[in-house]
C-alpha cells in the first residue's frame, strides 16, 4: 500500500530525520490532517541528497517539541541524528543545522513504560502531556520493538489502533506519529507484514503520520527492493537462491563520509540508522 507522495512545497518538518515527515500549515486545521502523511523509503534520502531546504529545518526546530519513547530498535532514529551533523557539516552542511537539543525533541520522554508494545503507553502518554512542563509538546511519537510481530488483527486494534486514535481526540493540538514494526525475516506472508500493512490502512483511512520504519529496511538507498527477500532488522535477505545484506553491500561500494556515515545502530547496519536519521 503506498501513501501519496509528499511534495517539496510542504515545509513544516515533523521530525528531523533523513526520513523526514513533512507537514504543510495549508494541509492542517488544528493538526487534524487533511489527508495521510508518510515517512518511507521514498523520502530516506531527502536530506543526505540535501532536498530540504534550510529553511524548513529552521522551522521544525523553532515550532515542534517532540516527545519520543522506545527501546533498542527505535534508537536507530537517534543515533543516526546523533552522528548526522559531523557528516553534513565535513560535506559543506551549514554549520550547527542539524543539530538538535531537548527543546525540539526529548529523548526517552516517557520512560514508565519502555515503548508501545507494552500495556499503558497510552497512559503514560497522558501523564506526559497532562504534566504543566510538557505543556509546550506538539508531537508525540512512540515506536516497536518486536512486539508487532506477535499481535492479532484484533489484540493490534486493541493495544495500538484504538488508543492512538483515542489520544488523538483527547489532544486535538498534539500530532501523534504512528510507526510500523521492524522487519523480521518472515517476509510477504508472515504476520508482521499483516500487521503493518493493518497499521499503513490505518493510517490511510484516519488520514493520519506514519513513520514506515519497516518499509524503509526493505529498500537500499538505490530503491533495489528486499521486502519479498525475508529481509530482516540487520538488513539481511535470501530468495531462497541468493542472500546478501542490503546495507552492507551498498556500503561498499560507496564511499564513507562523502554517501554514507558511520553510526551506532543497534540490531543493525550504520546505514540503516543514516536512512532513519
């Protein structure tokens, strides 16, 4: 299922990320979106290929606050920002851009709970925001470990879906980011692709900002698909003839520094962390 692209007109960022979220004033009322918006392998390289202008990074860090929560996998996205400034900035990157403080996002924010797939993040999320301190947070954004490939159709609606959907009402001024699981090696037919696919028709029909975390490990940078290959979090596939590793391989033959950085990535390869970065 794929989401309609996002144009180069939209400025306002939602995350600063290579995988960036962009949301335009004119699309929102009272961040009630008049349409979906996706952050995929489609967008992975908007800012290594230095798509975005500086402006709207500009913007994103003056206007959003983000609250971010996870465990392992989802310290790929901060680990790849972490790294992300010395590698634009040795490339001729404006100096101090990409940069990022507690103000714009604040990492493990709601750190009762580990991450979504254990029960009361939704509750968590309330205490959060409910607090007087927090009051200035406009995005908040949860992501998987591998819980996502163990529910049913209906345990996703009950844990995930529906609460998502509950805190958006409560909290018409926050913009509640939604994730899929990360890849696990059980390809097209297995349930975590079910799943996924469960959350990205979600997100379609509530018109709501999904942050592909799994659709962005099935592709290299290139947009070489692996996603019916069993690829997996490490970024390792098989066709049942040939098997590789997609971020390995392409790190390779590319040259450190100048296309890819390096980074801490847990689970996995340093460019997927510089794709989600």
């Amino acid at each position: 299922m794929k989401f309609k692209s996002i144009s180069r007109n939209l400025f306002v960022l939602v995350l600063l990320t290579n995988t960036i979220l962009l949301v335009s004033f004119s699309s929102v009322q009272g961040y009630n979106l008049t349409e979906p918006v996706v952050a995929d392998h489609t967008v992975a390289n908007l800012v290594r290929l230095d798509e975005v202008p500086d402006s709207a990074i500009i913007e994103a860090k003056n206007t959003l606050h983000i609250a971010y929560q996870h465990t392992s996998h989802g310290s790929q996205i901060i680990d790849g920002m972490n790294a992300l400034p010395a590698f634009k900035e040795s490339n001729g990157g404006t100096v101090d851009l990409y940069n990022y403080n507690s103000t714009f996002l604040q990492d493990g924010a709601m750190s009762s709970v580990p991450d979504v797939g254990y029960p009361g993040w939704d509750d968590a999320t309330r205490d959060y925001l409910d607090t007087p301190a927090n009051s200035e947070c406009n995005v908040i954004m949860w992501s998987w470990c591998g819980q996502a490939s163990s529910q049913t159709e209906q345990s996703m609606i009950d844990h995930y879906l529906t609460p998502m959907s509950q805190l958006k009402i409560e909290y018409p001024n926050v913009m509640f980011v939604y994730m899929t699981g990360h890849t696990d090696g059980t390809g097209l037919e297995g349930n975590l692709h079910l799943r996924n696919e469960q959350i990205r028709n979600h997100c379609i029909a509530n018109n709501s900002i999904l942050f592909d975390f799994a659709d962005i490990e099935s592709y290299d940078p290139d947009g070489n698909y692996y996603g019916d290959k069993y690829v997996t979090d490490n970024c390792d596939w098989n066709d049942g003839v040939n098997s590789g590793n997609w971020a390995l391989d392409w790190q390779v033959t590319h040259t450190e520094d100048v296309e890819w950085f390096s980074c801490s990535c847990a689970h996995s390869q340093a460019l997927n962390g510089n794709l989600k970065a």
